[in-house]
C-alpha cells in the first residue's frame, strides 16, 4: 500500500546530519525503496519554502523531482474543508494543508506517514488511518 508522506517526515530526513539516526526517517528510507512514498504538491511547496540558499533551493527541488505529485481534485477541497468543520466544532484546529492531506488520503485510501501530533486529533473525528513505524 502507498503512503501519503507529510511534511514533518520529509523534513526530518532533509535536514538530518548523516551520524543521526531516526526512526521515521529509517522507515521513509524503506517507504521510498519499496515506492510506496508519496507526495502532494502542498507539502512539495511547505518543503521548498523558505529555504535561503538559492544553490540548497535547486538541489532540494531536483530531489523531490523524483516524485510525482499525487492529483488533487476539487472534491479534495471540498472535502478538506468538511473535514476543517467537524475538527472545528469538535475544538480541533489544523491548517488547510492538513485537513487536504487527510481529504486525499481519504479518496485514495492511503494511510499518512507523519511525526505531527495534530493527526491524532484529526483522527479521533475524521476517517484517515495513520501510517506507522515497522519494527
């Protein structure tokens, strides 16, 4: 099964020193040797954000070119914002980023791969299923 990858794992693997090691970023290791790691164009763009070094920018940008997006549909949107109501009547707050990942994770049935916290709150109101660390 694939794995929506979100922002806070590929993080932590982009900007880890080599003599560190990480759980997460064993298993996106893993996730991305078996092809199941996946990307949406949102967290392409929170990946290349701010990044200062115009030599660090393109290096980052031809790496993540290895991965296509995953299609985003209106429908995702619609839904996303569905999925911001229910966690916001339910005192649960998120970004617009989060609640679409977990809309398109919802259409596609894949599970999300993160170290945010927030996505345990998500999902005590909102049908995603979690992807976790493999023993």
């Amino acid at each position: 099964m694939k794995v929506i990858v979100d922002t806070s794992v590929w993080s932590l693997a982009l900007r880890r020193s080599k003599n560190v090691e990480n759980k997460h970023v064993e298993e996106l290791e893993e996730l991305i040797k078996e092809v199941r790691a996946q990307l949406i164009g949102p967290v392409r763009q929170e990946l290349l954000n701010g990044i200062k070094s115009e030599k660090q920018y393109r290096v980052l940008k031809k790496h993540l070119r290895a991965f296509k997006d995953l299609s985003i549909e209106t429908e995702d949107y619609e839904l996303a914002a569905e999925y911001f109501n229910t966690a916001r009547k339910n005192g649960i707050q998120g970004s617009n980023t989060d609640f679409l990942l977990c809309a398109i994770s919802t259409r596609l049935r894949m599970p999300i791969f993160t170290t945010d916290k927030d996505f345990l709150y998500f999902q005590s109101v909102l049908p995603i299923e979690l992807h976790r660390v493999r023993s």
